[in-house]
C-alpha cells in the first residue's frame, strides 16, 4: 500500500533497512514497505547512511532540499523525525526516552545494528573481498563479492530526493561497478568464462566507452572459443571511441587484442600495480631519473597534509618520455589512491583542443556513472564529475594537455585524490593552481639513444628557455622555424603565422602543431603561438 507503515515487531533488531534499491522496512523474512513519502524516506537515508554520526536539522535540511529549503523546512522535519521514532519504537510512550533515533544539542542520530542496514552489509562486505584479494585468495574474493553484489535490488535510494541521496547514488552505483568487475575478474581468473558473458554484454551495453568492461568480454568470448566475437568486441570498440570521443583504444586494449590474435591470453593480474620494471626500450628510465621519480611522488601525495589538491605537470618536446615518466610516477604512488586511477587523453591534431564534454561523460562513465545520468550540460557534467569524486581517493592522469580552460573542468574539487598532467606547453603549469612542473629536455626519458649518443638528464629546475637548433630539428621544419625567429613574432594566431610563413592557414595550423610538438612554439591558449623566451 502507497505509503504503508510496516509493523515492527519487538523493536530495532527485528527491521531490516533497504536502501539498495526502492528504499523499504521490514522485518527478516517479512514483507517490507516505504517507511513513508519521499521526503521521509529522505531523512531515513540520511540518518542510516551517517553511521550513527549526529546530523544537525541544518545539515539534514541540506540533504533533504539543498538551497531550495522551505520556509517550513524545520516544522516538516519535526513531523519525519516524529513518524520515524514510531515506525522505529512502536510501544514507546511519551515518556520514555528514544533507544534507537537519539537527538540533542548536536542533532539526530539513528543507532541500528549494522547488519540491519543493506549498505553497509555491502560495503563490508567489499572490504572483506579486497582483503581477500590481498592475500591471493581468488575463490573467497569471488564468494565474498558475490555475498556483497547480492544486497542490491535496483537503482540505490530508487527516487528518493535530494542533493544527499544523488551523491550517494553515484557513490554506492560507483562502489556497486568497481565490485561487479573484481567478480568478473574472478570468475575468468577460475575457468568460470560462460558464467560472466550475460552481464559483461549487458555492462558494455550500459558503459559503452568503457574499456575495462570490454577487455574483460574479449577475455570471457576468448575463454570460451568464441573468438570472432572477441575480435568483433575490439572493432566495435574501436568505432565507438572514434565516434564519440575522436581517440584509438588505450594501449592495453589494442595488446590484449595482440595477443589474442595470437592465441596468447595475458595471465590477470590480481594484484595492486607494481611499478613498471627497469627494462631497456621506450619506457625505460635512467638512473638519472630516480631523483625526478622521487620529486614527482612527493608532490602527488603531499597534499594530503595540507588539505588540497596536487597537481603535478610533466612538459617536455615529443619524443621527451612524459608518458613514460607519468606511468612510473602512477605506478609509484598507486598504494596511495586505492579508489584507482582515472585517465583520458586530451590530445588534439588541430588548433582546437578537445572540449570538456565529451571527456567529462568518459570520466564519468569510468566512475561508473550511467550513460542515462550523465547531463548534457558540461558545467553539470563537471559538477556531477566533483561530487562522484567527493570522499574518494584518485589518481587522475591526463595526457597530452593543451590549455588551462581543457583542464579546469577535470580536476577533482577536494582534497584526497591528485592529478598528473602531460604536456608540450611550457605555460600550462602557471596557469592553474598549486600546480607543480616537471620540464624533460628532448629524448630524456624516450627510447634509448643512438650508439655513442649521451642521454640528457632531466631538466627539473627553472623552465628551459631555450628552443632547440635547427639541427635538432626534422629538415622539413628548419625553414619555417628560422623564418620564425628572424620575425620575432610574439603571440600570434595561425593567421598572424601563415602570414609570416607564406602558406594559407591549414598548413600554417599543421606546421605550428609541428613546432609545438618539437619544443619551438609555446601555445599558451588554444589557437595560439609563441616563441619561447630565451635567456
């Protein structure tokens, strides 16, 4: 019946809370009901969801209407609060004092055992399959996860209003993904392959630019000898991203479809990251680059201590190793962001950086955000992308920045988590704040050099300030570079370049992305260029 009071019989310990799902009381066993309007099951929420910890009427009225509170905000809480000591101590009269939703001077508190309340049970159980996983029990993880999967019942605090109830929609639907995959991971890591495709076809569905999801179908349709579809897995993937995002498969995708082209499926790997090891090749390092290692880890992490959020920025020419050095730095400090690591390429082949919205809606789906939910405004994207990073700790890595205003958006909004940036501009680091810069000189961290060729250390002090010579550069680019420098030309737009260079303006754009990329041009904002200052 809509709006039903459930019976509660004995007390506290005989009601269970539903809040995974429609939100709904009972007692074990028995049938159980909304524990009133929206606005009731609001403050229920609340007060399960604060673990026993006091909630002011000021605090509550927040979470129940934000700024858009009523007059008779307090008078409507009253009469909840009320409803809500009946439900919960039916035989208690007057007189007596609450056992169960205490209030005073600090506010309202609901004391309910813990395994009365199916959040938590889930919660828990999560932390007892990570423990699990840690020491490398892979067939208690599953069952643990399986136990914990199994308190849900649909969409968490299914229609219940309030700014509260959505961040920990978002929250717990986050939490509910991260576990849906460890026991997928678990699954194939026991030969279980069938068992998983069902719901990893219905994920890819919901999480289309998800591609964790989709390395784990390819894995599940391999294991079980259904290698067209695996393949056909990765072309659709392929498609999606360039329709809506405009980038290739991350390089983990594209190996594992590698290797199952080869008949040769990767062993998962259970296990926290371990950082990457000490091998020749592109993304080997050199001693030298143990010290800028050190620095780059410290200020990730420093800002725990002081309540912001660090942002570390590592510039340099193409071919520098920026991305090499930022997965040594992301693998260094992964034991310190245990929410994981969020990442998205910002590149671009034009004068024209990749807007906001396409990469909030990735990120979003990557924090397990519905495709449904996620709104089409980018300012809403970017404040939905803040509060489902609210209370986490995540590693956001952002590759291949071109300006402030494309990187604003992305950055988390409180403290706990921390960003990693790489780019070719010089200015970007300046121009957010508490950044701090990392500059490469050219080849420091990229393949090994040539026979007889030294390796350049790091530049990690003041900001070069040198373009490289003509003869650091390829020969197609050496005219238009020196005919650069005898100008002198300060900020300029690609017009203001293909004057200076003879060319029209597409060609003009092209040879200015070149140059960028080869550490001649600065681009400070999108659309523009600049020498480097020179000392």
């Amino acid at each position: 019946m809509r709006g039903a009071t459930p019976a509660a019989p004995g007390g506290h310990g005989d009601l269970l809370f539903r809040l995974l799902g429609p939100v709904r009381v009972g007692p074990p066993g028995g049938p159980a009901c909304r524990p009133g309007p929206p606005g009731r099951q609001a403050v229920l929420s609340v007060l399960l969801l604060r673990r026993r910890r006091p909630v002011t009427v000021a605090e509550l009225a927040a979470a129940v209407w934000g700024d858009d509170a009523p007059a008779s905000a307090a008078g409507n809480l009253r009469t909840h609060l009320w409803a809500l000591r009946t439900l919960l101590e039916p035989g208690r009269t007057p007189r007596q004092p609450a056992r169960i939703l205490l209030g005073d001077e600090r506010g309202y508190a609901l004391h309910t055992p813990p395994e009365s309340v199916d959040a938590w049970r889930f919660e828990e159980r999560a932390e007892a399959a990570r423990q699990a996983r840690t020491r490398g029990d892979t067939a208690a993880e599953h069952a643990l996860l399986a136990e914990a999967l199994g308190q849900w019942s649909g969409e968490a605090l299914a229609g219940v209003p309030g700014p509260f109830a959505e961040e920990e929609r978002t929250r717990l639907a986050a939490l509910r993904t991260t576990a849906r995959k460890r026991h997928i991971v678990c699954a194939l890591r026991l030969g279980l392959h069938h068992t998983v495709i069902p719901e990893l076809s219905a994920l890819t569905r919901e999480f289309p630019l998800d591609e964790e999801l989709r390395a784990l179908l390819m894995r599940a349709l391999h294991g079980c000898g259904r290698q067209a579809e695996a393949f056909t897995v990765f072309a659709d993937t392929h498609r999606t991203l360039r329709e809506e995002l405009g980038v290739a498969p991350c390089p983990e995708l594209t190996a594992l479809h590698a290797r199952l082209l080869a008949d040769d499926p990767p062993p998962f790997v259970l296990h926290p990251p371990r950082p990457l090891a000490r091998e020749r090749g592109r993304t080997a390092l050199p001693d030298a680059a143990e010290p800028v290692l050190a620095r780059a880890k410290s200020v990730l992490t420093e800002g725990e201590d002081r309540g912001a959020v660090p942002v570390l920025v590592i510039t340099g020419p193409g071919g520098a190793g920026k991305r090499a050095l930022a997965a040594r730095v992301a693998d260094g400090v992964a034991h310190r962001f245990p929410d994981g690591r969020l990442s998205a390429d910002l590149r671009t082949w034009g004068p024209v950086p990749a807007g906001p919205g396409p990469l909030l809606a990735h990120l979003l789906q990557a924090l397990a955000v519905p495709a449904s939910r996620i709104p089409a405004d980018p300012d809403e994207r970017a404040a939905l992308y803040r509060s489902a990073l609210a209370g986490r700790r995540v590693l956001v890595v952002l590759h291949g920045a071109r300006d402030a205003a494309q990187v604003t958006p992305l950055l988390p909004g409180g403290p706990g988590s921390a960003v990693l940036l790489t780019t070719r501009s010089r200015v970007l680091a300046p121009a957010l704040p508490a950044a701090t810069r990392i500059e490469l000189a050219a080849r420091a961290y990229a393949e090994d050099p040539p026979p007889g060729e030294g390796t350049a250390a790091p530049n990690t002090g003041a900001p070069h300030t040198g373009a490289p010579g003509p003869e650091n550069l390829p020969p197609s680019l050496v005219p238009a570079a020196r005919r650069l420098a005898r100008s002198g030309a300060g900020l300029s737009s690609v017009e203001g370049l293909a004057a200076v260079l003879g060319t029209g303006r597409a060609d003009a754009a092209l040879i200015a992305e070149a140059l960028v990329d080869a550490g001649v041009l600065d681009t400070p904002e999108a659309g523009t260029y600049r020498l480097p200052a020179r000392p």
